[in-house]
C-alpha cells in the first residue's frame, strides 16, 4: 500500500517535467482550478495530485478545495480509501462487488454533490 503511494509521488514529480504535459496542466488550470484539481484525484490521489498542481497555478485556495473534495470519488482518490478497502477485503473476501458498488454510489455521489455546490458558489 505504501509503495502505492511512493509511486504516486514518483509519477507526479516525472509529468511535472513533461513539455506537453505542463502546457496541459497550465490550460486546464487557468480553465478551472477547482475542477481540475477534483478530477486529477481521481486518477492518481488527491495528496500527490497537490503537490503535482501546485507547481502551475497561483490559485491555491481552489486547488486547496479541489484535492480535498476529489479525495472522494474513485479508490485511487484518498490513500484513506485504498486503505480501508484492503481491511475490508481482508475481513470480507466474498463481498468485493458490494462493497466496490456502495462505496462508489456513496463516493460519486458526494463528489457530484460538493463540486457542484463549489462550482456554484465560486
């Protein structure tokens, strides 16, 4: 699980350094920081994902609300997820589908919910 996270930070740091990449990351944030922090978290967590956006954008209060929001949505989001999912499984091996779908509906939904509600108060 820990190295899950050391590569995490491992891929961050090398797409920070990416011509093609930092161009994309530079339009999408002047786009919507918020958003694109939030969608960010989804694939590659929301920890490594601030310290990979920080680099191109001024805008840290909406990049600060962004990860914190997209760290629910997918496994992969929060470390906490990941973490909670292993336990889960190691005590419930049977029901993975189940679980997977609950927190899912719940995940997605909270994060459908918060953005929105960010999106329309920014």
């Amino acid at each position: 699980m820990l190295l899950t996270f050391v590569f995490f930070f491992i891929f961050s740091g090398n797409m920070a350094r990416i011509e093609p990449v930092k161009d994309l990351f530079f339009f999408f944030l002047n786009k919507s920081t918020l958003l694109f922090s939030v969608l960010s978290c989804q694939v590659i967590s929301n920890v490594p994902s601030a310290i990979l956006l920080s680099q191109f954008t001024h805008n840290y209060s909406d990049l600060l609300i962004g990860v914190n929001i997209g760290g629910v949505g997918t496994l992969i989001s929060s470390l906490a997820s990941l973490i909670t999912f292993r336990e889960y499984v190691k005590h419930n091996p049977t029901k993975i589908g189940y679980y997977i779908g609950l927190f899912s509906l719940y995940n997605f939904g909270f994060l459908v919910l918060l953005t929105g509600s960010m999106m329309l108060i920014k």
